[in-house]
C-alpha cells in the first residue's frame, strides 16, 4: 500500500475504519478521497441505512453484474470495477460486528493481467468519502497526463494536431 487513511478517537484504540490505495490509483482519484475528508464534518461515522456510495456508478451507467446487482459494478469498457462485500481481515475496522462487507474497487487493463491499481475500504468506512472515490471514478472528463502509460491496453488514443 502506498496510501492509508484512518480515523482514530484516541492514538492507541483501533482504527475506526480504514481506506487503503495502492501506487499506482490514479492521483485524481486519491485526491478526492482526501479532498471529501478534508472537508467531512464528523470522520468517526458515516454510515447512512439507504444510501450507497455505488449510485455514482449507477448514474453514469456502469453495468451491474447480473450475479451481484447493485453491488458489483464494471465500467463501460470494463478497464475498472467496484464491488461491495466481503474484504479481508487486513482490511477490518473497529467495528464490533465481525465479517461486514467493505467496498473494493481495482483497475485492470485485461482480464488475463494483473490489476494495475487497487482501493479498498474497510466496512466502517464513512459513506460520503467512498463516494466521493466512486464519483471521480466515474468522472468520463479526460484526464491530462505528462506522459502516457507504457501499456495502455487499447484505453488511449493520442491524435497529434497542429
């Protein structure tokens, strides 16, 4: 992991929830995740009965699996995926509740190769900061980039103008 984010209600007791972003997630991404908890009245609880994080997805038409409606998402060419369930025990919280899902989210250029990033959030994790994640995600505005990836899988077209 390169970046963990945590909230605490004193230095020794367990994390409260946990979110967690490998190397290679997309800076912007990162950034609204930080931007949303740098702004979030209250980090030690979010949960909302009724609401899901998942909608920003939904509202930019990302497919639902069929096996998993509302809770497994794909993008359009399916380069990346968010799914609400099960994470590992690495990824638990303070919670007392053992074994509730948590929200995952990856990118991937192939089906046959590795992910090129992962996100994840443990189950307490509150709702508005994984939706600010799941809203920028879902973001279809390019992204402007110093250099390209060396391996775009088909993702990139660059058209040279003068």
């Amino acid at each position: 992991m390169v970046w963990e984010f945590f909230a605490r209600t004193e230095v020794a007791a367990p994390p409260l929830w946990n979110a967690y972003f490998t190397a290679r997630v997309p800076h912007e991404l990162v950034t609204a995740f930080a931007t949303a908890l740098a702004a979030a009245p209250d980090v030690t609880s979010g949960i909302e009965p009724d609401w899901t994080p998942l909608e920003p997805l939904a509202d930019a038409h990302w497919s639902t699996d069929p096996t998993d409606a509302g809770n497994t998402y794909y993008a359009p060419k399916l380069q990346a995926w968010v799914t609400y369930g099960a994470v590992s025990e690495a990824i638990e919280d303070g919670n007392p509740i053992p074994g509730l899902p948590g929200y995952l989210a990856w990118g991937q250029t192939d089906d046959h190769l590795p992910h090129q990033w992962c996100a994840a959030f443990s189950p307490s994790t509150p709702q508005e900061l994984v939706a600010a994640f799941t809203k920028a995600l879902a973001d279809p505005t390019p992204v402007l980039r110093s250099a390209p990836p060396k391996d775009p899988g088909g993702h990139l077209t660059i058209r040279l103008s003068r």
